[in-house]
C-alpha cells in the first residue's frame, strides 16, 4: 500500500521541492549542499549564531546581553533554508517536521542529551493563527524531534493567549513590547526542571526569552532552545 500511494502521490525534495525517485526523501544535491551550510564552529556560545572570527565566543547581540535562557543551538543558518522553511509553515508542507527532527537529532543530539531535559516545550501560536494555518509548525517539529530522541514533549506547557503582529514585521525593541504578556503557563510543572524551547527560526531570540521568562516565573530555571534555522549574528 505504501508503495502504491508513493507511485500515486511521489514525495518531493522538503529543499528544491522538486519530485523525488521512489524512496528517496531528499536529493542527493540538497542533501550535500545542506551538510556545507549547517552550521559549525565557530559559532555562538549562548545563541549558536555562526561567527565570522574564531577568537569570538559570543556574537554581538549575545555579548550586549539580555537573553533569559542558558545556552541554544539552531542547525542552518536561515537563509539556506528559507524557501523550505516558508512552504513548511504556509503551504501545508506538515511532513517536513520528520526530516527536519532526523536532521536536528543527527547533529544536533549530543548537545539535546548534555542538557539533559525534562521535556521538549514547542512555541505556542494562537488558536486563531493556528486555525488558518492547520498545525503548528513549532509543535510538529517539537513531536518529530522527541520521537526520534525518546524526549517526552509538552505541548499544552504554554499557552499563547494574546494574538500579537508577525514577529518578522517588527524591529527588535518592538518585537519584545509585542510579546508582553503573550504567553502563559497552563499546567503544574512541579516535576519539570529542565527545558527545551523548540521552534523553527531564531532571529533577535524575543520569542524565546518571552517563553524562556514565563518558564521562569513558574519556577523552571533551566531553559534551553533549539531551532532549525537561526538568523545572523
């Protein structure tokens, strides 16, 4: 039957989108050309933005300051997969999220299990965003992600209960007053100690340390994120 619906409705590259042979999930150029540009050292020791300079611990956003949460790790730099990422959230491109978490757990696992957490805590989107939109991108890739690591995931943690202006059409400073009060605990976390926040694009990290601040408030001091892709430093 597998076969069947994969000869009926063939798969498509989730990086070029063009139609791949049967069993074949990515092409063997995207897939060569997303191993050059995941990130590697050098990069940021808190957020993992990629750094120009071997010498630099830290990028320039996370040496001012300010960030609420410990440590982040993304696994591309945004633009390498932006038109990816742009289908997996407003195309309906849901089956994304598997090959995404394999990619994250392969690379990106050791560093998850030295963290050691609790539970893998997806980015809320209000109901009425994810209502047009039919899932959640962040909480796919959180579920993905947890399969393949055996990491439980919280998907009703936080609640976002204020509708707020698209992040991307923002500056920084407004980015942060935007998401004031936005997001809400909605669940005793009494036996949870250490987190990760899942999403699918960090830039400025505002949404991040609001969740990271939330978590906080309610008594979780370890926060950690990772995203798949991160903007530049």
């Amino acid at each position: 039957m597998k076969i069947i619906l994969e000869l009926l409705f063939p798969g498509r590259c989730p990086v070029c989108d063009r139609v791949q042979p049967l069993g074949e999930i990515v092409c063997p150029q995207c897939a060569d050309s997303l191993e050059r540009m995941r990130i590697q050292s050098p990069f940021c020791r808190k957020c993992g933005k990629p750094l120009a300079d071997s010498r630099d611990e830290y990028c320039g956003d996370c040496t001012a300051g300010g960030h609420r949460f410990l440590e982040g790790r993304a696994l591309y730099p945004y633009p390498a997969v932006r038109k990816s990422i742009y289908r997996y959230k407003y195309q309906g491109r849901k089956e994304y999220a598997g090959f995404y978490a394999r990619e994250m757990a392969r690379h990106l696992g050791d560093t998850v299990r030295r963290w050691h957490p609790d539970a893998l805590v997806p980015v809320p989107l209000h109901r009425t965003r994810q209502a047009v939109r039919g899932y959640n991108q962040a909480a796919a890739l959180a579920e993905a992600l947890g399969r393949e690591l055996g990491i439980p995931v919280e998907n009703r943690l936080i609640r976002r209960v204020r509708k707020t202006v698209p992040q991307k059409l923002l500056r920084r400073q407004m980015r942060q007053n935007n998401l004031k009060r936005a997001f809400k605990i909605s669940k005793n976390v009494v036996k949870l100690n250490t987190i990760i926040i899942i999403d699918d694009i960090y830039t400025t990290g505002s949404t991040v340390d609001a969740v990271t601040a939330v978590l906080q408030e309610a008594g979780i001091r370890q926060v950690y994120f990772i995203t798949l892709a991160i903007g530049k430093g």
